[in-house]
C-alpha cells in the first residue's frame, strides 16, 4: 500500500528513521495552491497520506462497481503521484496514470457518498474516461 514519507538522513541517523509527515505540517504546504478547498482541505490531506482510496461507483440501474485508486509520490502539490485504478470484480479493467499532486487532492477533496459508500466526483470520471481537463 503507498504511503507518503519522507526521509531526513544526516550522519548520525539510518534510512530506516523515516517520519511520515502529519496532516497539520502539510496544510502549510498545500494551502497555497488549494485554498478554495476552505475545510475540505484536511480530510482529503488525510486520505492523502493513506495513500489509497476504496470507492463505489453507483450505477443507473442501482447496482455499484467497488474500486480501489493506490497513488505513491504525493510529497508536494506541484510533484507527480502514480496512480493505479482497479476494480476487484474485473480484473482485465486497470488503469495507470501520473497526476499532479493537487489535482488528486482535489478529487479526494471532492469525494462524496452515495447509497453503496465513498466516491470520486464526476470529474474525475470524466477526466480518465473521456480526457477532460478539469475546469481551472
């Protein structure tokens, strides 16, 4: 499972003294570039350093597909996370891509609920399905 860390090394310490950052030390960071998400901004850091999301993608016939998005390298807003989409009950269906780190913060932030649990907004299905840039 991916989770963000980062790793201060000097002389008198090992690789293995990693210190995963808290969500409060990266509000500062992140701020900047994501301040319309107002109260959003945290609960989506904190999903964030989870480093996955377990979703629910309701259908229109009431049905849902449960999916599951992993994301590794999210350290800043500007720096690229790798992605990977799958959906347990379809294998063959898979997908890998590279966004920047505050657009997958703002999807996360977007997340909602629905009758079947948690999922990313339409934007996000729009933008991997159909390539639409979100709105600026």
């Amino acid at each position: 499972m991916g989770q963000i860390v980062t790793r201060a090394v000097d002389a008198g310490s090992s690789p293995s003294s990693a210190a995963v950052p808290s969500v409060a030390a990266l509000v500062p960071l992140f701020a900047p570039y994501l301040g319309n998400l107002g109260a959003g901004l945290e609960p989506a850091l904190q999903i964030l350093l989870q480093g996955q999301f377990i979703g629910e993608r309701p259908l229109q016939d009431g049905r849902s597909h449960p999916y599951l998005l992993r994301w590794s390298g999210a350290a800043a807003p500007a720096e690229p996370s790798s992605c990977d989409l799958s959906f347990p009950r379809s294998p063959a269906v898979h997908y890998t891509f590279t966004v920047p780190t505050q657009r997958l913060l703002v999807w996360l932030a977007g997340a909602s609920g629905n009758p079947h649990g948690p999922d990313l907004p339409d934007s996000f299905w729009r933008w991997l399905i159909l390539g639409e840039e979100p709105a600026s």
